[in-house]
C-alpha cells in the first residue's frame, strides 16, 4: 500500500511538473498554439504513468492525465494565478471540481531567475535549449532543489527535470509529440455546467423525508459577533459560519451521499470543491468532522427547548466537536475547537419550518470563473 502510495504521489508530481514548466517559461515571442503530449519518466529514464496531454492556447493551459480510469484536468495560465481543476470518470461523468486561489504572502523560499545551461537537446525530432531555475532556502548556499527545462525557440518546454541536491530527478517528463495547430477555445475551456450549483447538487437518488429529523432554520452566535446559520431538508444540510474578520464558509451536503460543496473565503484566499458520487470505488468524502456520537452525561435549557451534550468527534485529540441536541436531532449549542481555540456558539434564533433545497445557496460569484481571476467560458 506504501510502495502504491509512493508510486502515485510521484507521478502526480511528474504531471504537475509538466504542467508547470510549461506555463512559467518566459519568452519574448508569443507562444503558438500547441498540443504537446509529455511522458513521465522515472529515475532511469524508463517510461511510467501517467502521459499528459498540454493544450496552450492564447496563454490557457488545459493538461490533461488519465490514470485509472479517472481523467484528472487543470486549467489556467499558470502556477501563480488562480486554478481550475476536475475529475472526469471514465463514463464520462465528472464527479469533483476544485477552484483555489491562494493567499500571496511572502515566501521566505526565493526562486531564482532561469539561467540557460551549456546543453542543446533533440527531443522527438524538435531542438531546445536547457534552462535552470534554482530555489533557494533562507539559510546562505542552500539548495532546496533545481528544476531544469528544456524549451524550444519558440517557447514550449519539451523535458523537464526536478532535481534533488544529489541530481536523483524527483520528476522527470520528455515530449512523445507535439502539433503546433490552431486551437479553438472550446477545446480547452471547462464545461458550462461543472461552474453551477445546480449541477453539484442535484439529487442522485429520491429519498423519503424522515418525520425522526424534522426542517430546521437555526442562527447560532458567539458573544464576539461570529455567526452560524444551520439549514436542514433531509438528507440535506447547510452551515454557513461568518467570523466577524470577513471570513465565511458555506458547506452544503447530502448526508446520505457522498455529494455537496464547500466554499471558503477569508482574506486573499478562496477555495471551492464539489463532489458527486463516483462508481470507481473510490473512498466516500466527508462534508463534516463528524467521527462518532458520546453522550457527555450533561442536559441544558436553550431558547425554552431541552438538549443533550455529545461529543461528535471522539477519541480525536487536537480537535474537538460538542453539540447539545434536541431529541430530534436540532442543534442549540456548539463548543469547537482546535489548535488551542474554543469557540462556544449559542443559539439565538430556532425555527423548525419547511425547508427548501434552493433556500441552500452559495454567494452569486462563488462559479464565476472572473472573480477567480480566470478568464470566462466563451
């Protein structure tokens, strides 16, 4: 199981190398469009999964791998912009998405400028010179690793190497083909449909309502001004938590299913995954940091109603989840923490009442490829 971990961890570094080389060299010329074909290689050069498959086009990058049945798809300009990823079965169904732009803060690694190197190599019949982009750590002399690029003239790299500081290649990728051919931007852009809540949530399978977990609308705060606002239409459920800072998360979730979104904002940094059940057998995903449900022993009166203390995360140690519970599930009192933090919620708003699956929403931007800093689907 290590050995296939490791194989797999490796490989996903080769196709995240490929795809990054070809979208942080420099050049004076615009790039044409290309499709290049990039094999991953291992430490003695011999051919392993996966091959990735490079789209440019007007400075989109759309790389493609397969492995195990699954086609796994990124997208956008490059390493440094934000991000667009998905997974397509090998039905054709696409089961997860992830869109994520991270907060720019200062590294205290520095990436050195490419520097050409003395080699010239021929590769599947196409010339490029070899260039060196060194990292360095905050102590003086010290190489965290060098990653070396061979381009062509015009600007597209056909092998990469990511070195260790003893030259064993942590990934290794070589062209097997390249079309330099007009590409039309349907060819590269995501599908219109995977960017909509609709899509994520609609309901895989019909479910009869189950009278034992009634509709709740419920608003929880904090004496600080955080808020959380609980949404329940079974098997569905919503939570939206706002930090007085500015931060909101909102996750949407199918209880029975391995199906929902999750959405985060806080400063410069957004992220957004969905996922939907996928066939390929593999492990279910969790919406919540639900692990288990101990009676703590202990009842309270909140808002006129009676709740039962349990603890939903057991046995975990630097974490924690405590609820107290209505007998019919309703939560009026949360006590969270982790790394040292407690944050107690109390209900200040209970209303058991019809809920609708619309009522459960994402902010209007939340799919809109512009505010992800991406350009639109045309």
């Amino acid at each position: 199981m290590k050995t296939a971990a490791l194989i797999g961890t490796i490989a996903f570094m080769a196709f995240a190398g490929a795809a990054v080389a070809q979208s942080s060299v420099t050049t004076s010329l615009p790039r044409p469009d290309y499709v290049a074909v990039m094999q991953a290689l291992d430490k003695d050069g011999k051919k392993v999964d996966p091959t990735v498959t490079i789209v440019h086009h007007n400075g989109i990058f759309l790389s493609e791998t397969l492995r195990g049945g699954r086609t796994s798809i990124g997208f956008g300009p490059d390493e440094t912009k934000p991000v667009l990823r998905w997974s397509r079965q090998a039905d054709g169904e696409i089961t997860y998405i992830e869109l994520l732009l991270r907060d720019r803060k200062p590294d205290a690694t520095q990436t050195e400028a490419p520097q050409a190197l003395a080699e010239v190599s021929t590769i599947a019949g196409e010339h490029c010179t070899w260039r060196e982009t060194a990292s360095k750590s905050p102590s003086p002399g010290t190489f965290i690793a060098r990653d070396q690029n061979c381009v062509t003239e015009d600007g597209i790299v056909i092998e990469t190497r990511l070195l260790a500081p003893n030259d064993v290649p942590i990934y290794h990728t070589r062209l097997a083909s390249l079309d330099r051919r007009a590409i039309a931007p349907a060819e590269i852009y995501p599908p219109s449909q995977i960017l909509t809540s609709e899509f994520w949530l609609r309901p895989v399978h019909s479910q009869n309502a189950d009278p034992s977990q009634p509709d709740f609308d419920i608003t929880l705060e904090t004496i600080g001004g955080s808020t959380i606002r609980l949404l329940r239409h079974y098997p569905w459920h919503y939570r939206e938590q706002r930090d007085r800072g500015g931060s909101l998360r909102i996750t949407i979730w199918n209880k029975l299913e391995a199906q929902g979104i999750s959405y985060q904002q806080a400063g410069g940094y957004r992220r957004l995954t969905a996922r939907r059940p996928a066939d390929d057998g593999s492990a279910s995903f969790k919406f919540n940091d639900t692990t288990g449900k101990v009676s703590l022993g202990k009842a309270e009166t909140i808002q006129g109603e009676s709740c039962e203390w349990f603890d939903l995360m057991p046995g975990i140690q630097d974490a924690g989840n405590r609820e107290c519970l209505t007998g019919d599930g309703l939560p009026l009192k949360l006590d969270i923490s982790g790394m040292n933090l407690a944050f107690p919620y109390t209900a200040t708003s209970v209303r058991r009442r019809p809920v609708a699956l619309s009522e459960m929403r994402l902010p209007a931007e939340a799919f809109s490829l512009d505010e992800w800093g991406l350009p639109a689907v045309r």
